[in-house]
C-alpha cells in the first residue's frame, strides 16, 4: 500500500466534568504543556507526515493559537469543531480525511500512548484492517444484575484503549450509517457496518485521564518515562 496516507483524530470535545475544573481537562497542564499536546505528540513521534485533525468543542476552536509555539509543522494540525456525541464528533473528524489512508481515532485524554504502540497499530491495520488496543483486567469482576451479582471469568475480559484504527475503506463507511446509542466506541461501529475488528496489545501506561487522580498518575507516568528516555 506505497504512498498510503496517515490521519490522527483526536478527539478532545469533553467538557470534563468529572475533573472539578472551570478548563476542560484536555487543556489542563501535564507537566508544563496542555494535556493534549502530548497526545498530539506521541503520532508526530511516530510519523512525521501525518495528518493531525483536532476535534475541539466550538468554543475552544482557537486552541490551534497555543499549539503553534508547540509545533512547527502547523500545515498537518486541521482543527474542527465536535458534535453533540463523540460518534458525531468522530463523523466530524473524518470529513476530512482522504480515501486510501490509515486512520488512528483516539482520545483526547489519553496523553500516554507510545509511538510504538501507535506504530504496531498502524501495521496491523495496514494487514488486518483495523487494530483495537486492548489489555487484559487486573481485578476481580462481578456482573450486577439488580440486588444480586455474579462473578464474571475476567480471562475473557478486555479493557478497550485507542488509538482505534482503521483501513479509511472501513470506518469512512462505517461513520455514514445512522447513529444509535449502542455505538459506544470506533470499533462497534465498524462491527456494525460488517467489519470484523481485531484487537491489538495495549498499554497499562495509556490510561485516560478523567479525574484529578489521574492526573498525578500521568504526571508520575511520564517523568517515569523520561527519565528512562
């Protein structure tokens, strides 16, 4: 597939209510930059050339002005305003990325991801078709069912991550269909286009932020990994 395009989505619409702050979290500091540009990072780190398209709340639509003493590179940063969910939000993003490509969709709130685990997705899309991160549960997990509950074979279980990605031939299709709320992420969506999708090895270290806690973990992760650079 010479010449096949590269497109992050990253979709930072949230409003991040759960954080307790007056800013969204995607624009809270992590050690000493927005939160969102280190996942913008991490796939510049990767590929060089790809094709960043930011998926901000409308009111946030002049965040591109603090990226650009972040990144040189400005022509490959779209931005586009998000939708009343992510599945529209997602819609929105994908306007304007081209047939032929590879397509990572991931969370805006998801500073941690490695340009290794974004590599192997790529290459495993580029093979399979889609590749959806995934790491296996920890703890123990119970199924409620109203007062009653009933342990549930965690080996059978898996924790979703993104990036989420696809074969542009897959999820371009896949995002015209009609939306339902059963669409919980990119790869129930493809499945519910006809796509079969294929998991991939995630990272613990790829966590999404959402509460203040999360924050001092990602903080912690990522002088981890620096030091260790």
């Amino acid at each position: 597939m010479a010449g096949v395009k590269k497109y992050a989505v990253i979709v930072a619409g949230g409003k991040g209510i759960r954080m307790g702050k007056p800013v969204p979290k995607q624009f809270l500091s992590l050690a000493g930059k927005p939160l969102l540009y280190h996942a913008i990072s991490a796939f510049v780190s990767a590929f060089p050339d790809i094709q960043i398209i930011l998926v901000l709340p409308e009111d946030k639509l002049d965040f591109i002005d603090t990226l650009s003493l972040a990144f040189t590179n400005q022509q490959n940063i779209k931005i586009v305003a998000g939708g009343e969910s992510r599945f529209h939000s997602v819609q929105n993003g994908l306007k304007e990325v081209a047939d032929n490509s590879v397509v990572f969709i991931h969370d805006g709130a998801r500073p941690l991801a490695s340009a290794m685990l974004i590599t192997n997705c790529y290459k495993q899309a580029l093979e399979k078709g889609s590749a959806i991160p995934a790491i296996a549960v920890a703890e123990s997990m119970r199924l409620l069912e109203g007062d009653h509950t009933m342990p549930v074979n965690r080996e059978q279980l898996r924790i979703i991550q993104t990036p989420q990605t696809f074969r542009s031939e897959i999820i371009l299709p896949a995002f015209r269909q009609e939306y339902t709320p059963l669409f919980t992420d990119e790869a129930t969506v493809a499945e519910a286009y006809g796509a079969h999708v294929y998991l991939i090895e995630g990272e613990r270290s790829n966590i999404k932020v959402t509460t203040p806690e999360d924050m001092i973990i990602a903080e912690a992760l990522l002088k981890a990994r620096e030091q260790h650079a």
